[in-house]
C-alpha cells in the first residue's frame, strides 16, 4: 500500500528542520505494520496468573450479583471479559488519554512542528501516520509514551527543545512499542490483573481488621488462613506464590522492551539523534546530583530492590547498545 505525501514540507533550508531532510514522492505502506515480539509475550505469559485470580473475583462478583437480582450471571462475567477490546477502540482511547494518562491534544502550533516529524518517522517505518493519534503531556521532562492500540504521547518539554531529528528519535522508540505489540500488551494485562489486585487490598484490609477481634477469634482466622495458603500451595506445587516474584520479572521484561524499542529507532536512522537525547538527560541528572551536593542535601542511590524493580534500563545501558548497533552498521 502506498499514499502521495499530501503534507506541507517545511522549508530545508530553516534551521528548525536541517537536522531531519523530508521524504517527498510516494509513502509504502507495510501490508502488516502491527506485530508482537517476545517480550510481549512474556509480559501477557507472566500476568496469566493475575488474569486467572481476576476471572475468580469477577466470577463470584458476577454470580453473588445474579443470585440478588435475577439476573444471569455471564452477562456481567462476559462483560468483563470482552471489555479489554476498548482499549484498541477510538472514543475509548480519547477517554483514557485525557482522563487516565493527563494527556490533551497539540495546539495548532504543536501540530504544525510534531505533525511532520511524525509523519516522517512512520514513512521511514511504513506505517500509516494517521493509524495513530498524538497527543501532549505537560511535563519539564524529555519524555514520550505509547499507550493503548493508537496512543502516541510526547511532554511539551520535548516539543520545545528537542530539534526535529532528536524529536524523530524519541517518537520512533515509541513507534517502536507500537509495532512490536508492547503498549497493547501492557495495558491489557493491567487491566485484566486489575480486579485481583483489588481484592488483594481489600484482603489487606480484613487483615488490618484482626487487630480488633480477640484473641482467641483471631487465632481461628489466623489458622483457617494458613491452612487455606497451606492447600493452595500444595495444589499448585507452589506455583501459587509465583505472583510474588512478578513484579521483578515484569520489570526485567518491560526494560528489555525499552532496548527493543531503542533499536527499532535505530533501524530507522534515528540511532545518533537518540543517543543525543540521552546524552542530555545524563547531563540532566549529573546537574541534579551536583546541585543537591552543593546545597548539602544528600542524594541517595538507588537500592538493589529498587533497580530490579525500575521498568526503564539505565541511560549507560541505552547508549551502549545503540552504540553496538552503529557499529555493527559499518
């Protein structure tokens, strides 16, 4: 499939755009722009049981509500389940976008720079500039996000100062989610882990409660859980404690995500023009920490839980394998 560039090009000639030359002529469209690559799938295989301990809640939920009021229960147990298909439908995604992830759409100035830096970026990649829908974030920080089926988000702060090719670089890691399946995955299984999640707190909650009841009363529950903990893991081969190490294996999958994504940028061109933007953010935060030294604060480093719990791979990181895929092109 292919379209006629129709889009205004800016002067090659303005300092704003020298740093990124347009395409003109016709735009090949990919037959399958779309995919799922394997951290995808390890992200839907690792929240598997989060879904399974939700279609329990839902199920009791839904049939302790048709038991009141007559109605059938698969209505609302089927309801639940069909429902992860909104996330690729558009009113919904507006929905999410604004209300969810604090997003607005471009001002007429904003559009007129990130429209054609995007559409730049998708005729490189092949896809259809207009599958998908840009939004801004008011932020300070150099950031971007994909989301949901057609979410493509960028901080005003990476609108003001990134040129265009740097813009280029950020927007094509972000493509680079799309495509490779990550943003749907993501939010899905969120979604669908969402109602185990709260039972849990609610679980927590009643725990909290124990405090209250006597001692004796308290014992019983003490023990009537254990011994229901004790069954489960036993039934499962304790696979039932699986879910407490999720979080870590999910982080680990979501940051190789992030170095996928980095290198479908890179396959793209856009490799330097990110690597300048991390550049930056490394001097950022080598400013902040001279800065809180200098003011006497103390700058803590992160604890070994909390990078293992981080979903975004270091800057150094990022940059050496960028740098590997620079070098393996020559």
């Amino acid at each position: 499939m292919s379209y006629e560039s129709g889009t205004p090009q800016p002067d090659s000639s303005s300092p704003d755009h020298t740093d990124l030359p347009r395409r003109t002529g016709r735009v090949h469209i990919a037959a399958r722009s779309r995919g799922i690559d394997v951290t995808a799938l390890g992200s839907l295989a690792l929240h598997l049981p989060h879904g399974a301990a939700s279609l329990a809640v839902v199920f009791l939920v839904s049939y302790a509500f048709g038991r009141l009021t007559g109605l059938p229960w698969w209505i609302l147990l089927g309801s639940w389940v069909v429902s992860g298909a909104l996330a690729f439908h558009r009113p919904c995604e507006r929905v999410l976008a604004r209300w969810l992830f604090g997003l607005r759409y471009p001002t007429p100035e904003e559009h007129e720079r990130l429209r054609p830096v995007w559409r730049e970026v998708t005729a490189r990649a092949g896809v259809d500039a207009d599958s998908y829908q840009l939004w801004i974030e008011e932020s300070d920080e150099v950031n971007a996000m994909a989301a949901a089926g057609h979410i493509v988000g960028v901080t005003s702060h990476s609108l003001k100062t990134l040129t265009p090719a740097q813009l280029g670089g950020v927007l094509a890691h972000e493509l680079g989610h799309h495509t490779r399946g990550h943003a749907w995955a993501t939010l899905l299984s969120l979604w669908y882990a969402l109602p185990a999640r709260l039972a849990w707190r609610v679980l927590l909650r009643l725990v909290a409660l124990l405090n209250r009841l006597p001692t004796g009363a308290a014992a019983v529950v003490i023990g009537v859980c254990g011994a229901a903990l004790v069954a489960l893991a036993t039934a499962t081969y304790g696979l039932f404690f699986l879910p407490l190490a999720t979080p870590y294996l999910v982080a680990a999958i979501s940051r190789r995500s992030e170095l996928r994504a980095d290198e479908h940028a890179a396959g793209l061109g856009f490799a330097t023009q990110l690597m300048a933007v991390l550049h930056r953010e490394c001097d950022r935060e080598e400013t902040r920490r001279a800065t809180a030294t200098a003011l006497g604060a103390a700058f803590t480093k992160e604890g070994l839980v909390a990078r293992l719990l981080d979903s975004h791979p270091d800057v150094h990181t990022r940059l050496h394998h960028l740098q590997a895929h620079l070098e393996n092109r020559r």
